[in-house]
C-alpha cells in the first residue's frame, strides 16, 4: 500500500517539528539550518499525503452512504468525481518520493567543445551555447562566461560558463554527452550535408569548503595571454594555467585582463571538474543509480542529433524526433527536449524503487 511508505516521512516531519522547537537545536545554528532544510524538502510530499489521505477518507465516508434512500444518488455523484483523483495524486507522490538528486538546485559549469568536424564543429559550440543563452534568458537564469577559446573561422573551439538560477544543473545535467550536427556549411559550394560533432559536460557548481586541494598538489603556471593567431592581447602575465598534479587535470584561463581573476575562474572550473570526478567514480559504482540517471553516464555517448536540412532534433536516449529545431534553437524552448527525458528518468527511479 502506499500509504504504507508515506508513514515514515510523516513522523520523520514531525519528528522535526519537535526538534526544531527545542532550546538545545535553537541554540545552534548549524544544525537548525539542516534540520530546517530537511523539513522543508518533506514538506510537499506531507501536504501531498494529507491531501490523499482526505481524499481517501471522503471517498469512503460516500461509499457508506451510497445505499441511502436520501444521500445515495448524490454520494455516487460525489464518487464520480472523487475517484479519478486517486490515480492522479498516487502519481504525484510517487514522483515526490523518488531520491532527489543532491545537485539539483546547484548552479553549474558548462563545458562545450568542439569535436570531428573542424570549423563546423567550432561554429556549432557557438550555435548550440547561443541556445542554451536564450533557454536561460526564459527560465530567469543568468549566464557568465568562464573561458573562451575562440576559433579563426568563428565560433569556439572551448567555452567554459557558469549558469546561476533556480534549478539550473535538475535540466541542464541531461545535456552532457556528444551532439552531433548534420548542416550545409556556408563554404560549401556543392550544397552537401557535413556532419560535426562537439562535446558538452555539466558540472556542478561547488562551494570553496567542498573540495579541499592540497596547493602542494598545484602546478601553477603566469603567461602572457594571446588572442587569435597569436596576437598578444596585452602586455602584462595575466593568463593563468593550473595543473593538478595527481588526476593531470589542467585548466587555462585568459579571458580576464586580471592575473588574480584568471586564477579564480581556473580554481572554480577545477574545483568543478574535481568534484565532477568524483561523482562520476561513485556511480560507477552504484550501477543501478547510474542507469536510472539519463545522460548522466557515460560523457562519450552520443546523445542528440541536430540535422538542419530537415529541421529535426532527436535525442537517442529516448527515441525522441521533433521537426521543431530552429524552433527550438532560436526560441529558447529547450523544455520540449528536457521535459521528456526528466519523465524518462521519474519512470526509471520509481521502477527501481518499487513505485511503478
């Protein structure tokens, strides 16, 4: 039964409640700020639960009555309408009682690079961020640029940017992996269909206390910063390069005119990619958890087919094909690819979890 499963989560919060109101946790902050925030992600599935189980209780109360020669007929009316709620609010308390991903409301780090394909590959890393712009401008997020790598024909070979807002890494975490893109490039004289591909990964953005480097573990290297082909962009050390010695990871950074913001942007990024590193070495582990996360596994998959001549975008995860790209690229309507895959993996984790 589910009400079954809904009984823990209702003393858990109420168990809160009290503890929350004792002198011994008011008295310390810290542990008030954690068993608020945990009463406060209980409490959707606990209005959830009242709402079902009332619902549960009119439903019976009219069955009683259903043989009434005065309040028969309208208890059958009122089960007419009561009855096709169950099935409805069941489903929301079975999303509500999936895990949640404890990155979800994360900020992240965006990495897109080019791929095979060369200039085109360069100019859809410009293409594909530009959409990912307008999606953020739609959802309130806000965009900063980390580092750029920019291409002599356009476009970028490497862009690294921060997303901030409500939610950012619970849609965007889906849309790590190869993007290939299928187009007539603008050089092309005989009109012929090039295929490129460009790499993205999304990493959560990590507090400094989070993860703890060692500076014994950095190489960090000054240099000065150079534009395309190789023209200085100015006179001063302002480029920063650091290296982590023990995983070999290295991040460059230019892009600011400031030696001292170079390496806190390289320090954010490689803070990311560390913790990024981590998270992917304990799904590894948990096989289960990682088949039940779409897009979340294997970085060097290919996921998503941008094919312009026929203005179509499929996501091979989950065999979806909508005639809607330049809709979709230029109108920030990226919730018509997010959306179903988000559905996908709610029907995986409540399958895993013995909910379906």
């Amino acid at each position: 039964m589910l009400a079954d499963k809904l009984t823990p989560f209702l003393e858990r919060y109420d168990e809160l409640s009290e503890l929350l109101s004792s002198p011994d946790v008011a008295s310390d902050i810290k542990r008030m700020t954690a068993l608020s925030k945990e009463q406060s992600g209980l409490l959707p599935l606990v209005e959830k639960t009242k709402e079902y189980k009332t619902l549960l209780a009119d439903i019976d109360d009219n069955k009683s009555m259903i043989y009434d020669p005065e309040l028969g007929e309208l208890a059958k009316e009122e089960l007419k309408e009561l009855e096709p709620k169950v099935a409805v609010i069941e489903d929301e308390i079975k999303k509500l009682l999936i895990p949640k991903d404890p990155n979800d409301d994360r900020n992240i780090i965006v990495e897109l690079r080019a791929g095979t394909g060369g200039d085109e590959a360069a100019l859809f890393v410009g293409d594909l961020f530009a959409a990912y712009t307008r999606y953020a401008e739609v959802k309130g997020w806000k965009i900063e640029l980390m580092s750029t790598s920019p291409s002599d024909a356009g476009g970028y070979k490497e862009l690294i940017a921060l997303i901030k807002g409500d939610q950012v890494f619970s849609r965007l975490k889906y849309e790590g992996g190869t993007h290939r893109v299928q187009r007539v490039p603008a050089t092309e004289s005989q009109g012929r269909v090039h295929t490129s591909a460009i790499t993205v990964a999304v990493m959560p953005e990590v507090e400094d206390v989070e993860v703890d480097i060692d500076p014994g573990d950095l190489k960090i290297d000054v240099m000065r910063a150079s534009g395309n082909g190789g023209q200085s962009v100015n006179t001063t050390d302002s480029a920063v390069r650091i290296t982590h010695l023990p995983t070999g990871l290295v991040v460059t950074n230019q892009d600011q005119k400031s030696q001292h913001k170079n390496k806190d942007k390289a320090m954010k990024v490689l803070k990311a990619r560390l913790y990024d590193l981590e998270l992917q070495e304990a799904q590894k582990k948990d096989s289960a958890a990682r088949n039940e996360q779409v897009g979340t596994g294997d970085r060097s998959g290919r996921i998503r087919t941008y094919n312009y001549p026929q203005n179509r975008i499929s996501d091979h995860r989950i065999n979806l094909t909508l005639y809607r790209l330049n809709e979709i690229m230029t109108g920030g309507l990226f919730d018509e690819i997010i959306d179903p895959l988000i559905t996908d993996s709610q029907v995986k984790s409540m399958e895993a979890a013995g909910l379906s």
